[in-house]
C-alpha cells in the first residue's frame, strides 16, 4: 500500500517539502505585498472585468516573485519579456481575428513560442496575452495602450517591491545575479555525494529550487560541506536503527537491522536480519553477516518529516 501511494505521488510529482516554515510565511507576505500595489495601479488603469483580468496575470508573477525568487523563470528579463512580448501578441491577434476562439487560441501559443525564443518564459505571460483577446470593451478599448497601462505600470509596481522585499533577507537576492559566489577551496578533494548530502543541502538552502546555475553552484558547495561533516568512526550496529549505503538515484538505499543481539554487533561473523525501507528493493528483508552489513551501509540516518538525513 505504502509503495503503491508513493508511485501514485511520483507520478504526480510530489515532492518532499524542503523550505521551512518561517520562509512559506516570508513567501506569503511578500506575495501579498506586491499584489497589493498591482491591484492598486489595475483599478485606478481600468474598471470592473478588465481590471480584474490584469490582477489574475499578475496574481500569478507574484507567486514566482515571492515563493521562487531565485528560480529562472522569475528574473527581471523573464518577469519583464514574457509580459511585454505576450500582451503585444494578444492585442495583434485581437485587432486581426477579433475575441473568438480562434484568435485565443493563437495568442496563447504564440506568446509561449516568442517567449522560448526570446529567452523570457514566465507562465503568466500566457495569461496576458488572453487578457488582451477576451478583456473585454474597456482593454479592447486602450489597443497597444495596453502594454503601457496596466501592463508597464503593473511591472513597475510588482518588481519594485520584489527588488525591496526579497532582498531584505541574506538568504534572498532578487535578481539572483546579486548573490555572492561561495568563496571556494582551492585544495578540495573530490568527495562522492550521497542521496542524504543533497537532501540537507536543500533543506539548508531553505528556498523552492526551480535551479539557476548561481543556485546549483551553491547547493552542490553545501552538500560538500555536509559530506566532509560526517563523522569517520567505525559505524557501530544497532538493531532498529537506520543506514544508508550511501549511494544516489536508483542506487540508493535505507536499511534498518531488524534483529540482532546486542552482543554480536561487535562480532563480524554473526548474522543479521535487515528489511529495506527507502530506495531500492524497498519492502525486501535480507540475511547477511555483520561484517558484510557494515561494508554495505555507509552510515546511519534518521527519517526527518519526508527526508532521510545523516544521523548526529
């Protein structure tokens, strides 16, 4: 049962949480910030439906903004492109095909193709580009008016409180290209990371990782620094506890012993009995020596929320 909703969340995609409390909160207020001088600038621009149509597309940057700043698809050029780009498209389709299906349709998919291109993607872009097809009288109205006001003042408004309010937190920069690179050590050995090593580095990192090559550079430094953390001392068995082999992707694995007598754990000849929990063959129980358990698993680990980390 517990395999088969763990396959059903996998393909759903779902994903363990890495971020904080503290920093969901920070995404929310910042969200609700930026929306708030959006909405201010949609109904002093334009009244009832339309207004409300430019507040839900930029409802939606608000979230990549303030829950995702450092990610890619939310930098300044993306935020700023995928806007300007799409709400041009929508009312060129507009004023050549009218408010029909036909002329949606083509907005939408055209503002997704110019953004690939441009190097601008930024979801809610698609959702300008329809404002401008089914808007309504008072947007048709302001023809390429549009881009100016709302979608230029709306921009103003939400990537100067973004600029302001992410950067008011030494783990945020807003655009990411403001933080500062991880001083590097020039005589670092090349150590292999493990499963558990980049689960702490994410956790560490407290942020949504929708990966920029800044981000990556700074996850791959933590977890460097996790892995050199780990204590070296001869891994003492102990029945009920958890390891990890250590290893990444379809490799790894979580054991717990499942019997064993606390005076053969120093004896490398007595046998064990362990049950896979996480990872590979998970469900399986085995039977092997102690000396073989001990050159598998690479150190233990306890089970944090959805996250296996390495145990103190």
């Amino acid at each position: 049962m517990k395999s088969w909703l763990q396959a059903c969340l996998g393909l759903l995609g779902v994903e363990a949480n890495t971020t904080s409390h503290h920093e969901k909160w920070i995404s929310a207020l910042g969200g609700g910030l930026g929306i708030a001088a959006v909405y201010g600038l949609s109904h002093w621009a334009l009244d009832g439906m339309a207004a409300g149509l430019m507040v839900a597309s930029m409802g939606a940057s608000a979230v990549l903004l303030f829950a995702v700043p450092h990610g890619t698809l939310s930098q300044p050029w993306a935020v700023i492109g995928g806007h300007l780009v799409s709400g041009f498209i929508g009312v060129s389709c507009y004023l050549a095909l009218g408010n029909s299906l036909l002329s949606a349709s083509v907005a939408v998919g055209l503002a997704v193709g110019a953004m690939a291109y441009l190097r601008c993607i930024h979801p809610p872009g698609g959702a300008t580009a329809l404002a401008a097809v089914i808007g309504g009288p008072a947007l048709h109205a302001l023809g390429y008016g549009y881009l100016l006001t709302p979608v230029a003042l709306n921009l103003v408004a939400i990537l100067a409180v973004a600029l302001l309010f992410n950067n008011m937190f030494h783990w945020r920069r807003y655009p990411v290209a403001l933080m500062k690179p991880r001083q590097s050590e020039p005589d670092r050995p090349h150590l292999a990371l493990s499963h558990e090593d980049f689960a702490a580095a994410m956790h560490a990192l407290d942020t949504y990782v929708d990966v920029s090559s800044e981000e990556l550079a700074q996850l791959f430094d933590r977890a460097w620094e996790h892995a050199r953390a780990a204590d070296q001392h001869v891994l003492k068995l102990t029945r009920g506890h958890y390891y990890s082999n250590g290893e990444v992707g379809d490799q790894w694995c979580v054991r717990q012993v499942f019997d064993l007598a606390e005076e053969d754990a120093g004896n490398p000849r007595a046998r064990l009995i362990y049950r896979a929990v996480a990872g590979a063959r998970e469900e399986q129980t085995g039977l092997c020596r102690v000396e073989e358990f001990r050159r598998w698993a690479k150190f233990r680990v306890t089970k944090q929320g959805e996250r296996w980390i390495k145990a103190t």
